[in-house]
C-alpha cells in the first residue's frame, strides 16, 4: 500500500472512531426527548450524562481532526480517489443513524407539524401545542405556538413519516426523518460528483467540502434537519441546468424552494445563466418567460400535491423570534440597542428591528449582485456567494446554515475551502453547539472540556509515538540508497 493510501486509511478509521464515540455518547448527551417515558431514548443521571457528554466531545475531536487531516492529503495534491472520500462520509455517518438526535431538537417540531397536517389541522396557523401529546411535549417550549416556517413539502414529507410511524412511536418517527436525511445527503453527493467532473477537477475535494463536512456529519444526519433535503435538491438542479435540460432543473429547484424559501437564489442564478446563454436579445427575452411559466406551473403544482396551501409565504420570519449570535444584523440590534437606551435615542426594540432590516436588506442587494454576475462567474459560485451574504446578513443564522453557501461554493472550487480559515471556521462552527442543543451546563462544560483534552492527549501521544518509531527506522525505510544516489547522473557520491 502507498504511502498516500496508508494515511487516507488512517484518517478514515480516526474519523470513524470518533463518530462511533460520539453517537455512543449521544445516547445521554444528545437532544432526547422529554415527552417520551425513560427507555430506549430515555434521560439518565447526571454522572452517566457527563461521562456521555465527554464521549461526545473526545468523538468530535477525533472526527474533525480526520476531516482536517483528510483535507489536507487532497490539498497538498495527493492521489485521493472521490471514492475513498465517499467510503469515509458513509463510515463516518452511519454511526450517528441509530442514535439520538445531536446538535437541534427541530426533528420533534417536524414530526409535531407534520402529525398537524395529517390530521387536517393548517401548520402556517397554529402551532404543536394544538396537537398534544408526546410529538407537541417533546418541542421546545419556545416554538409551542410557533406556526411552522418551512415550505409545504418539507411538512408533507414529515407528514408521511408520521403516518408510516404513528404519533406514539416518537423515536421511530425519528429514524424516519433521518432516512430522509440520508437519502438527501445521497442526492448531495451523486450531484456534487457530477457538478465538481463537469466544471473542473476536483470531485473528491468537493465532496469532502461539502457532503463530508462535519457540520453535514452533526446536524444534517445526526440533526435529521430538512437542510438535507434543500442540500440534496439545490445541486441536482445545478446538475441538470449545467446539462442544458433547464426545464427539469427548474422543477428540481422549485421543490427545492418548497423545502426552505432560500432555494430561490439557486433558481435565479441558474436562470440568469440559462438566459444569458442564448443568441439575440428577443430569444433571452423569450427564454426568461418559459423559465418564469415553468416555475409558476412547478409552483402552483406543488403547493397543490401538498395540500398546505400559501401560509407558509408569510411565516418565513419565524425563526427570527430567536435571537442567535452568529447573526451579524442581530448582535449589531444588541449593540446599537444598548447605545439607545443609553443615551436617550430610542428604544432597543425599534433599534433591533432597524438593524435587522437593514441587514436584510444589504443581504437582498447582495444576492441581486450574484444573480447578476451569475453569467460570468457560474450559476454554482454565484448560488454560493448569494446565500453567503444572505446568512450573513440575516435576523437569524444557525451553524448549519453555512453549508447551504458551502456546497455550491465547493461545486464551483473546493480549493479555496481547504485553507486554515475556512477549515478553522468550520471546525468552530462544529462546536459551538453542544450535542443537546443546548447551552452548556457547568458539569457539561467541564466533562466537554476533559472530553476534549482526552482526544487531544491521546492524538500527541500517538504523533510521538510515529515520530519516534519514524526516527528509529526512518533511514532504512525513506531514505534513498547510497549506491543509487552515486548512480544518478549528473550527481556526485556524498561525502562521508
């Protein structure tokens, strides 16, 4: 085996170690649900919490450090096939399937809003607390009223779900939401491979960009978030508008958008592209109007085979009532707030409100710019760089919201993803969020923080170990043999 296989190996088998951990330690440590009697997903005591929760952390390390090292051997232009990158992203996930969730306790509002719709009940009016039982107790106490501010079909798929489980069965319900999470992680790495073979080289390093990236890993398969879904469909679009069948595109892109609204921005880019793209100004004008038709008839069609109707149009600003620090526009309301009511300008209500909208609105200026530009600069980076000023700049902004800019940017050029920065941002944003989903405790804190360092120990312990054995042996193995370096022409024996 070469010298690249043996530590492409390796860091498949770190990273699978450390998911392995931190699905066993999401067993006490994860988002378990409140409305379901102790068993098989139940609470336990504070001790085996804690000890869960530095498994959890000690996985976490483990499974960023092989995804940075991975990142690396491709960076550095070492022979790694996208198939042993695919080997590793299932390696690393499937560990995460029979768990709890990790990360987001959203999946219960899904299921809660999907048992809603099953029973006739308008989500985009009332929230899970309409519903009762073990779905509505298992939601955050926070999103009880909550209309849901996701597109008709992620409600439609969440609705199946339950009808196959029932709405007593709330871990089975689970799994299945993270069935349809795999299968969207699938779509993403079938139109990823695709998209990174026709638009340059490199489909392995944007698969480990975007499909492999740890935020994928924690929040789309061990969140169960309907970002898989949106994920999986926003490239496969991409897919088929770069393949000229701009009609199908259309229609993948518009479910797309009934997933989660910013979808749109991929379907502007990739029409301005398609437009652009034919001969004489009346033919772009005609090619603009069928895009419009068919997204319009792809719209109506599936708001219709929903069956939720047009409420979701205005409960997009939902998750706007939770306040998150990595919105920009929201810690500049809190700043400019606590200047306000400090001198005497306003209240901090109406400067929160007033930084939100304007953060908002630099974001929409931002992505009309990309949508511009998306001619000259692909439909793929165009997508990427509009949703990276929209999170940015939006009321509201999770960690896993940075791949909806990620997986684009990496179909376009995953080079640029591979450096210090971006990696380091990544590794943060992985984790800024404990495996509950929420704050952490002093004891989780601490057990975190041992959590770790233990991971950390055991990754210096094993460089010194490899360091020293390299050293003993390190002459006999690398180094070049005396009589052929005397052989090679135009060099000299070396001197004693």
């Amino acid at each position: 085996m070469s010298a690249t296989g043996s530590t492409v190996r390796g860091a498949v088998l770190l990273g699978t170690s450390g998911s392995v951990l931190l699905g066993a330690g999401s067993w006490a440590a994860g988002a378990l649900p409140p409305g379901v009697a102790d068993g098989v997903w139940g609470r336990r005591g504070e001790p085996f919490t804690s000890v869960c929760v530095a498994l959890s952390y000690a996985g976490l390390v483990l499974l960023l450090t092989a995804w940075w090292r991975l990142g690396g051997h491709l960076a550095s232009g070492a022979a790694v096939g996208r198939r042993q990158v695919r080997t590793a992203l299932w390696c690393w996930a499937l560990p995460l399937v029979p768990g709890p969730l990790l990360g987001s306790s959203d999946a219960y509002s899904y299921l809660a809003q999907g048992a809603l719709a099953g029973r006739g009940l308008d989500v985009y009016a009332l929230g899970p607390a309409a519903l009762g039982g073990p779905l509505a107790a298992n939601v955050p106490g926070m999103w009880h009223d909550a209309p849901a501010p996701y597109g008709p079909l992620s409600v439609a798929v969440a609705r199946a779900v339950v009808a196959l489980t029932g709405e007593g069965h709330v871990v089975a319900a689970v799994l299945g939401l993270r069935l349809v999470a795999l299968a969207g992680v699938g779509l993403l790495v079938w139109s990823l491979g695709r998209l990174a073979g026709t638009s340059g080289p490199g489909a392995a390093g944007a698969l480990w960009a975007g499909a492999l990236s740890p935020l994928v890993l924690l929040h789309l398969v061990g969140g169960a978030h309907n970002d898989a879904l949106l994920l999986g469909l926003v490239p496969a679009g991409l897919v088929a508008f770069r393949r000229g069948r701009w009609c199908v595109g259309t229609v993948v892109l518009t479910a797309a958008v009934l997933v989660k609204a910013p979808a749109v921005v991929a379907l502007l880019c990739a029409a301005a592209v398609s437009v652009a793209g034919r001969a004489g100004r009346r033919e772009r004008w005609r090619q603009a109007a069928r895009l419009a038709g068919v997204f319009g008839a792809a719209l109506v069609a599936g708001v219709a085979a929903c069956g939720q109707g047009w409420g979701w149009l205005w409960t997009l600003r939902t998750p706007a009532e939770v306040h998150t620090l990595l919105s920009l526009s929201t810690d500049a309301g809190h700043l400019l707030g606590w200047l306000a009511e400090g001198l005497g300008w306003g209240t901090a209500d109406g400067a929160m409100a007033a930084a939100r909208l304007a953060g908002l609105a630099v974001g929409l200026a931002a992505v009309g710019h990309c949508v511009r530009r998306a001619p000259r600069t692909g439909a793929e980076r165009a997508t990427g760089a509009g949703l990276l000023a929209l999170v940015a700049a939006a009321p509201v902004a999770q960690p896993w919201y940075a791949l909806w800019a990620v997986v684009p940017l990496a179909a376009a050029d995953w080079r640029p993803l591979a450096r210090t920065g971006a990696k380091a941002a990544v590794v943060a944003l992985t984790l800024v969020v404990m495996p509950s989903g929420q704050g952490p405790s002093w004891a989780s804190g601490c057990a975190a923080a041992a959590g770790a360092a233990s991971a950390v120990a055991v990754l210096g312990a094993v460089a010194l170990w490899r360091r020293g054995a390299g050293g003993r042996s390190g002459p006999a193995v690398s180094g070049p043999a005396p009589d052929r370096a005397a052989a090679t022409p135009g060099r000299s024996a070396p001197h004693p």
